[in-house]
C-alpha cells in the first residue's frame, strides 16, 4: 500500500503542535542552570532532549519502517527507504533567552528526496507544511514566495557563522553588499523559521553556511512547494547536506545568486 503523504502531513503537524506546547510551557520556568554545553557556542537542555524523545516516539507508530536523522540523535536507525529528518528545537540560543524565535522542523526523506516538511514556529502558532504534489501552507492557507523580481526590492535573512570562521572575510564582504544593494537584512536565529518566512514571501531570500540537515531540509522543501528556488553556494543541488544554502523567489534568485557566487568562490 502506498503511503498517505497528506494524512501524514497532517499527523505530523498535529505532532507538532503537541510539542510546542511542551517546549512553550517549559520555556515559562527554564532555568540557565538547565543548559548543556555540546562544543563552542552549542547549547542543548533537557528541552530539546525530551522534545526529540516525545517526537521519535511518535513518528515510529506512524511510519514504523522509518528510520532517524535526528540532532540530538535520540535514535541512529537507518530506514531503507524512509528517514526522518529531524530539529526538534531550531532555535536553542533564542530559547535559552527567551527570544521569541524558535521552531519545530520535521521532514521524511524517501531514498535522496525530501517529500514532507513541517515547520512549527513554537511562539506565534505558525504551522508551516507542505507534503510531496502539494502546495505550501501556514496554518491551513495556502503560501507562496514574494513576487519582488530585484534584488533592491528584497528584504534578506540569514545567520551569522558560530564556527568555520575561515570564510568569515567571505561573508563579511557579501554582508556589506547586501547591506547596500537591498530593503535590508535580518537575523531571527532559527534557519527552519528563516526559510519557513521564505516561503510565505515575508523575506525574498536566506543565505547561510554551516548549517545541518536538520536545521533546512524541512523549510527547503517548503520553499520549493511554496514556487522557491534553492542551491548551495555553487547553484547546484547539495543543500541539504552540503552546509551551504540559497533559497529565494524564484523572480530575484538569479541575481541573489549571482551576488553569493561574487563573494564565495
Ligand atoms: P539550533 O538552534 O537547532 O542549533 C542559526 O543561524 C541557525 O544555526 C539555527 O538554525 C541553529 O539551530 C543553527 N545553529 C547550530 N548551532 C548553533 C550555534 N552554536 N549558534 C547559533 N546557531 C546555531
Ligand atoms: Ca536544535
């Protein structure tokens, strides 16, 4: 039989909010002393552990072939064909101080492909999905990427880098043409949200470098299913586990690439 891409969309969404709602109220009585640090500049707490935990549960009654990419990897089986991809908090330094900008990113992978996505934006409600053939949504309404065909009418978000400082001079000189070539930039400190924000056309663009597959392979397909375009830095296919990510409306993403490719090499 095969599988119900759009009831499974809408149990994952349903997943989701279930969460949030978890990492919601515990973030009323989060404590600093709570915070775990994974390497520099990495945090985790008991709140994006639990979260995973509850997730994976979940996920493996309602796809039991399935197997786990995961970031706080709560579990390393490897399904066949279908893996979930999965960030249960996006978002972990917003978290931690209690900056309301942090999500939920859930996608299934079937061999190379991503077909589901689900981002749940945990402080605003905002359930952002789209499944393989589907459009894009936001809480049940159908999205799509800006219409702004120039760079100079785009309002761009992105990440600053919190290692591989080696291309830091790249991405400093690509900052300060942005800075003067568009509406201007913004950081919200959850990749998943940025690109979920793409793809309802409230930024024209993201860019970032460095990022895991957990943190883009939702909002990515997202994107796409919302009428975006996404490459690495090159214009090619590997955003997803290259650690370089382009994702735009369609109109300006030439000349947002062309931008990219003039500073990083
Ligand atoms: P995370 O909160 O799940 O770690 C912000 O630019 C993006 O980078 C977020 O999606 C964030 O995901 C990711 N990221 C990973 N490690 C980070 C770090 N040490 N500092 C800031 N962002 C980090
Ligand atoms: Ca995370």
């Amino acid at each position: 039989m095969s599988l119900n891409l759009q009831t499974l969309c809408q149990e994952v969404c349903t997943l989701s909010k279930q969460v949030g709602g978890f990492i919601k109220t515990e973030r009323k009585k989060f404590h600093l002393k709570s915070v775990e640090v994974k390497g520099k500049n990495d945090f985790v707490s008991y709140v994006d552990k639990t979260s995973e935990q509850k997730i994976v549960q979940q996920l493996e009654i309602l796809l039991p072939e399935a197997g786990f990419i995961a970031e706080e990897a709560t579990s390393n089986k490897k399904g066949e064909v279908y893996n979930w991809i999965i960030d249960p908090l996006d978002g972990t330094t917003n978290f931690i101080h209690g900056v309301p900008c942090f999500a939920i990113s859930i996608a299934l992978m079937r061999n190379d492909e991503i077909v589901l996505g689900v981002v749940y934006e945990i402080n605003f409600e905002e359930c952002f999905y789209a499944y393989e053939g589907s459009k894009a949504y936001l809480n049940g309404k159908e999205i799509s990427v800006s219409k702004a065909d120039r760079l100079k009418d785009s309002l761009l978000v992105t990440g600053f880098p919190y290692y591989d400082y080696d291309r830091l001079n790249e991405y400093m000189e690509l900052f300060k043409y942005f800075m003067q070539h568009t509406h201007g930039l913004r950081r919200l400190g959850s990749a998943a949200t940025d690109l979920a924000y793409v793809a309802c056309g409230r930024f024209e663009g993201f860019y970032e470098y460095s990022l895991q597959p957990w943190d883009v392979a939702a909002g990515a397909f997202i994107v796409k299913q919302a009428g975006g375009k996404i490459t690495d830095f090159k214009g090619e296919e590997n955003y997803i586990f290259g650690k370089e990510i382009v994702a735009g409306n369609t109109n300006m993403f030439p000349e947002f690439l062309d931008a990219v490719k003039l500073f990083f090499k």
